[in-house]
C-alpha cells in the first residue's frame, strides 16, 4: 500500500480505531529523492544519523476538521463543530493508534521501525515542502528499513516495571511517579 514492497503495514493503518468513522487520518509516504527533501527541511532533526539511511519514512498526518465535520452531521447532533465536547482530541489519538499499527506490523514482518518526532521549527518547512494542507497536522514520522545499529540497545534496565505502571482496581500511592521503582527518567 505504501509503494514499497517491503513496507506491509499501510494495509493495517486504516483499520484502526476512527472515533464516529471519521477517518481523519493521512499518509505522506517518502522515498527516494522524496526523503533528501525531508531530511534538508529539517524534518528529521529528532531522528539518530541511522535513521537517514532508512528507504521509507511514513509520516501520519491528523485532520481535526474531519472529526468536526463528522460529528456535526445529523446522526451525531454536535451540530455547532465545539470542540468542548472531546474529553481528549481523538483526531491525534486515532492517527497515533494508526502509526502505531505501521511500527507493530513492520516489525513483526521482520523490518525496522522507529517512530520519531518533527521538531516544532521544522514543521513550516517541512509543510512548505511537501504541499501539506494547513489541516492536516504531523504527528510525526515513521522510518522504515533494516536495522542500521551495530548491536541491538537492551534498554530492559530503563523499562518501568509493569506494577508502576498497571493498576487494578485503585491506584496505588507511589506509582504514579514517572520513574518509579527504577531511579531512570
């Protein structure tokens, strides 16, 4: 679906979670001479120096203006487009899920996958150069290839342990703390 053969997870971006069905979500898939434009934009500047040599980067793009439209039509009855309704802005949440669906199926299709940010200072250039509309908002980018470390990282040191972080029930004092029980940040 993402024009890389190599690259399966498009088929399961669009099939997660949408709030009303609103499907807000789009896709800037890049590659070739595509990626040295992102890259020269600035785009790239949270991203490690091996992520430059991935073939794919995905950006997940998410429209609030779908979901506002969405839910002002005559089955939801938000017909005023308030945003003070959503406990949360779905718009980003959804399109979040759907980039976490790329990584999941990247990687258990045996390719690399890191998601990283596009630095606030970047995202002009960035929507200057690829045409993105003013209603769509980045919230991020994926990079996708093979893995381009020497050795893979074992970060199970800095892994919050899974009582810090799951409740059952009631919260439990103590826990809420970032690094709690692990002394990392």
């Amino acid at each position: 679906m993402f024009g890389c053969p190599d690259a399966p997870g498009g088929r399961n971006a669009v099939r997660g979670p949408s709030a009303g069905f609103s499907q807000g979500q789009a896709f800037l898939v890049l590659t070739g001479e595509d990626l040295t434009r992102f890259w020269q934009a600035g785009a790239g500047a949270a991203a490690g120096d091996s992520v430059r040599s991935a073939p794919l980067i995905i950006v997940p793009m998410s429209c609030k203006r779908a979901y506002l439209d969405r839910y002002a039509l005559p089955d939801k009855g938000w017909t005023d487009r308030g945003e003070g309704r959503w406990p949360v802005p779905f718009w980003h949440i959804d399109t979040g899920m759907a980039a976490l669906l790329i990584l999941l199926t990247e990687v258990d299709e045996g390719l690399a996958a890191l998601y990283f940010g596009i630095v606030p200072e970047a995202e002009r250039p960035f929507r200057e150069a690829f045409g993105v509309p003013e209603d769509h908002e980045p919230i991020g980018a994926i990079a996708i290839g093979h893995n381009a470390e020497a050795a893979p990282r074992d970060l199970q040191a800095r892994r919050r342990p899974a009582q810090n972080v799951i409740h059952h029930g009631h919260w439990r004092s103590g826990s809420a703390d970032h690094d709690a029980g692990n002394g990392q940040e």
